[in-house]
C-alpha cells in the first residue's frame, strides 16, 4: 500500500517524519522537499507551517474549545448552534415531500 501512495519518493524517505523536512531554523527544507515532491506538492506544504521539534509531540485538539480539550457539552453546543442557522428551504423540501419514496 506505502508503495501506491508513495509515488517516486526514494525508500529511505517513505517511514521519515515531517519534522524531519524541515529546517533547523525553523522553516521548510524547500531544496529537500523539491527533490523528491512536485512544485504543486510543494506549495500546498508551503502554506502549512513546519513542526516544531522544541513543541513537543504532536497531539489531537479539539478546534471546538479554548484549550483543544474535548468535551461532550462543547460538541453538544456546536450542533445545537448550527441547528439555529438558517437551513437551505430545498432542504426542508425534501424532508417534507409527500410524493412517493422510490422514483
């Protein structure tokens, strides 16, 4: 499977980790990443910032809270939100339709 997604990227390169592209001043080893990914590639990486080894281990956030903690009445709150938001009328077309189920 590592094979089909990992295109021509050279066997030594494939398990590295992505700190591992980036330079010690803190910004993309660009002339690393050049030689193995195309230009394209490269500015989607670009406009993502470099992990930083001194942050420490890369951990799940939650985008939802202040602190990236999960908590059920955080999520509970996001969906109720979003149910206040004015819903698409062709949505409540659909749910409301009285013609037959199978067309």
């Amino acid at each position: 499977m590592v094979e089909k997604y990992a295109g021509n990227i050279p066997i030594d390169h494939i398990y590295n980790k992505v700190c591992q592209y980036a330079s010690s001043d803190g910004s993309w080893n660009l002339q690393l990443l050049s030689s193995l990914l195309p230009i394209q590639t490269i500015d989607c990486i670009r406009a993502i910032l470099p992990p930083k080894i001194t942050k420490g281990d890369d951990i799940l956030t939650w985008l939802g809270s202040h602190n990236g903690g999960f908590k059920m009445s955080i999520l509970y709150g996001s969906i109720k939100e979003y149910d206040m938001l004015p819903h698409n009328p062709m949505h409540k077309a659909i749910w409301n339709w009285r013609g037959s189920e199978r067309i």
